[in-house]
C-alpha cells in the first residue's frame, strides 16, 4: 500500500508540474477539494468530453444533449428529495478531531475483511498450484468463512440501519467492529449525524428564506425538468436520451485523493426515458454499452468491475457501479441506475404540470420510466491519467540505462498530439518547422519546441503523453522527409512531410474509437 501511496504522490506532483492540475487559489494556499485544470489538463478534460458526448448524442439516432443551468427553482430540490435526504451520515473522532463518514468507514472495513480473504486464496493458489480449486476452497476454509460470516454480519446490519434511518445502529456497528480513526487511531467518536451536501446561495438581493437557491449536486434534474421541452420540441419518440455535461456541487464532509472527491466538479450524465416495463431490458443495455465505451479505450478490462448496490436508492429499482481499479484501489467511477419514473412524478406533483408522454400506438399517456448512465468527468481524467503514468527502464543505444516517465494516455485524447521540433534554431530548420506547424494546427494539437536536445525534448513530450515528436533536420531541407518518433515504442523512421497528416489521422482519429462501440 505504502508503494501504491508513493506512486499517487508522484502522480499528483506530476499532474501540476506539467500543467495538467493545480490546485485552486494555489498563491492563498489552497481551497480544500476544489482544483484547476491547467494549460495541458483542460485538453485531456475536452478530449474526454468529446469522445463521450460524441459516443451518446453523434453514435445515437435517439440521444439528443442540452446545456442546463447550475441554477434551477429551488422547489426542483425538493421534489427531487435531495432538501430531505442528500445527507451523509457523519461522524466525527473527539480526539484527532477529524471528520469522517460513518459509511465510509464501515465500507473500509467491510474492505479489510475481504483483503484477508483474497490472501487466504492467493496464499493457496500458490501452493496447490494447477490442482486449486478456488470455488470449493472459498466454500469449505475455515479462516475464509469466518471473514465472510463478518462480511455479511457487517453488510446486513448496515443495510436495515440505512433503510430504518437508525443512524444509532450504524455508530453501533463502528462500536463493535472496533473501527478506529485511520489517522489517530483512536476509536473515541461522538454520535453519528446527517449532514446535507448542498450548497446553498441567495438569488437576487432579497435575504429572506424564499430566495435560498441551491448549487445543482447533479446535472441530471435539469434533464428532468426539462424532458417536455425536448420531447415536444425534438418530436421525440420513447426510448429516447437526453445527455448533458456540467458542472456539479456538493459539500462533500470528506474529500481526499485529489480530484476524486471534490466540492466543484463535472459530471457526464445521460437520461434514457423508456416504455414502464422495459426499464430492466434498457438497464442491462445501458451497462453493456457503458462498460464497452471503457474497454475500447484499452486500459485492461480486468480494471474495471461492476459493483451492484446491496440497497438502491428510494427512486430506485436497480443500481449498479462500474468500478476501477484506481492506484488506492477499486473505487466507483460511474453509476448506472434504473430511476423508474421518481422524478418525473416528483416534478409533476411538484409543478402541477403534466410530464407525460403520448403513446400514439397505444393510445394512451403515461409516465416515462429513465435509465441514468453518469459518469464524473474527473473521476474519468484521473482513471486516465493514474493508468497512464508510467515509469520504465530504457537501454540507450550505447548500452547505458535510463528511466523514463511516460504517460501512456490513450493517443486519442492525449492533450497534444504532434511535437514539432527543428533539429537547431537556425539554418532555416525553425521556419521550415513553423511551416509545418502552421500545416498541420487546423487538425491536430501540436506543439513547437525549439529549446534543449533533441533528447531532452523528447522526455517532455513523454512526459505529457505526446503520442508522435517529429524532427526538421538539415536533410528535410532537401528531401523534404522528418524524423517520425513514436511515443510508446519509441521508434524513429523517415516520412515525407506530406503524408505527415495521413499517418497521424490513421492513428489518432476518434473515429476508430467509436467504430469499436457499434454493436
Ligand atoms: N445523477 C446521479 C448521480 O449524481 P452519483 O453516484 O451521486 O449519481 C455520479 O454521482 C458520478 O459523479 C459518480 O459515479 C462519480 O463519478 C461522480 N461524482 C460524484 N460525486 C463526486 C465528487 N464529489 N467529486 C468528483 N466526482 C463525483
């Protein structure tokens, strides 16, 4: 764990000394949980927008997208429920005075359980060899039954204490199970308590109560809200999807692990509004296709895993997780849920506006049932930017070795795409650069660099994730060809300028990408 710590550490140091993220308000010390997107994050964050806006709103016939306001009438809130129940359970340690919250660490622990158990089997993976059967060791060992006896003691217990709001039962579980303060250590904790994660805000000048409005905690109640609009509007025919990306807010009791959890953040949401009765069909769907979109990127599919919710939300009928297996371990990276038709009813008994749909076959109006996919943005950046930082060991040519730090970004959405070097700033080798530069810009991010070795410049461009470096020499004068190195591979070969744009498209348009999602 210790190395995984050491790792995300130089991950994070890495992310602002390459002007992927700094923290906000740096010069004033910082603002807890809240981050900025530098000259080369913001191209990453843009590419991830783009391959997933593109995967939902150009790949659908069905899926149209909208830009919603963060502000909506603050009546939205409380039909949604998020006024009464977007709570955390709190809990705070009276000796470190730290914060954290109770479900968290009971899930923690829950973890540790599981992490015995995972040893026990790779312990005897080991030494019964090609002979283990895991399925009957995970049935028949002692050690393994006792852990997953606690694991369900732990889940059925957490699970009543949340459906009975019996927010004593879940203090009494930290009590039993000897959770102490990861920090300090200590297991001195005060009562559990509900906390409400919106931020809230005054509209206008007046200060009374009526003008409190919220920060949105997600971007899907603007969907919501608007679903007529678009329906009428579109002339939209159920199974439709309304997509939207934004800005989301919620005053998170506990934020940690850098952009992972965060007070300001964006989320990539998609309604999927459908006949009743089918929303299970478009649920299994709606996973596929999610967990494709992942895939196609190559980060390894054994990262990735689904995590079905032992309690689903109120408004709920199905909920499950796609996870990833970040460098602090697996962690929720989206949620794909089956909403039934909550919202919908919540907004029109709210509204007193009807938010139904028409069924000209059957004749009939009735409320859309919605399958949700959404996923953070930033969550999305750091599974990208974690997976991709890379330190290796590479043999010159003279037989000499070196580290090198690459980041691995899938070359789709590496923030630049083609560095462009002259050989020396003179001789004409930086005009004949800029000429190509001045080519290539309209299609391509690209990146002149004139400063430095040829070396030197490459171990930068590795170090952004720059898939392609190319070099001007004095040769290119005269046979117009440049050195094409490759990021990953490392490999070097003459190419004639002019079919610079074709070998770099062949390889970066987004387009092979979501060909890959087409079913
Ligand atoms: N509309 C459903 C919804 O908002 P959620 O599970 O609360 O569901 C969806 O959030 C996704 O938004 C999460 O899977 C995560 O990727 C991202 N997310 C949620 N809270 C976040 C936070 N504080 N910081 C960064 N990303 C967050």
């Amino acid at each position: 764990m210790a190395k995984q710590d050491d790792v995300f550490k130089k991950l994070v140091a890495h992310a602002k000394e390459y002007g992927f993220i700094f923290q906000s308000s740096e010069i004033y010390d910082g603002l807890s949980a809240v981050y900025d997107y530098g000259q080369k994050g913001v191209e990453l964050k843009n590419n991830i927008k783009e391959y997933w806006w593109k995967s939902m709103v150009y790949m659908h016939e069905n899926i149209v997208g909208i830009d919603s306001a963060i502000f909506m009438h603050p009546k939205t809130w409380k039909a949604s429920g998020h006024v009464d129940a977007f709570n955390d359970p709190l809990i705070d340690n009276k000796d470190s005075k730290k914060r954290y919250r109770a479900d968290v660490l009971i899930e923690e622990q829950r973890e540790k359980f599981q992490v015995k158990i995972n040893k026990e089997v790779a312990k005897a993976a080991k030494r019964f060899g090609e002979s283990f059967d895991k399925e009957e060791f995970l049935k028949t060992n002692q050690r393994v039954l006792a852990n997953q006896a606690k694991i369900d003691e732990i889940t059925n217990r957490y699970v009543t204490a949340m459906e009975n709001d019996d927010l004593n039962a879940i203090k009494q579980i930290i009590l039993d199970y000897e959770i102490a303060d990861p920090v300090s250590g200590s297991r001195n904790w005060t009562d559990v308590r509900q906390f409400n994660l919106m931020f809230d805000t005054r509209l206008g000048s007046v200060t009374d109560d009526a003008a409190k409005i919220y920060l949105r905690p997600e971007t899907a109640q603007g969907i919501f809200v608007n679903y007529l609009n678009v329906q009428k509007t579109g002339r939209m025919k159920l199974p439709f999807g309304i997509a939207q990306i934004g800005k989301a807010f919620r005053n998170e009791i506990v934020a940690r692990q850098f952009i992972f959890r965060m007070r300001e953040f964006e989320q990539m949401e998609m309604q999927f509004f459908v006949q009743p009765g089918t929303e299970m069909k478009w649920f299994e769907y709606w996973k596929n296709k999610r967990i494709k979109w992942h895939n196609a990127l190559g980060l390894g599919e054994e990262k990735y895993r689904f995590h079905d919710h032992d309690k689903v939300a109120h408004y709920a009928n199905a909920a499950t997780d796609i996870e990833f297996e970040f460098p602090f371990g697996f962690k929720e990276l989206e949620g794909i849920h089956s909403r039934t038709d909550f919202d919908l009813k919540q907004h029109q008994e709210h509204s007193n506006k009807k938010l139904q749909y028409f069924d000209n076959e059957k004749n009939e109006s009735y409320t859309p049932y919605v399958v949700e996919t959404s996923i953070g943005l930033d969550r999305m950046f750091l599974t990208v930017l974690s997976n991709a930082y890379t330190e290796e060991e590479i043999i010159k040519e003279n037989g000499s070795k070196e580290q090198r730090l690459v980041l691995k970004i899938p070359i789709f959405l590496a923030p630049i795409k083609l560095a462009i070097f002259p050989l020396i700033k003179k001789d004409g080798l930086p005009e004949k650069a800029h000429e190509i530069y001045n080519k290539l810009k309209y299609d391509f991010n690209c990146e002149y660099e004139e400063k430095d070795t040829i070396g030197r410049r490459y171990r930068r461009q590795d170090a952004i994730g720059t898939p392609f470096c190319i070099t001007i020499d004095h040769q290119s004068l005269e046979d117009n060809m440049v050195t094409l190195r490759e990021r990953d591979t490392m490999k070097q070969e003459r190419v004639a300028i002019d079919d610079l744009h074709k070998i770099v498209s062949q390889r970066i348009d987004m387009k092979i990408l979501l060909k890959e999602l087409e079913d």
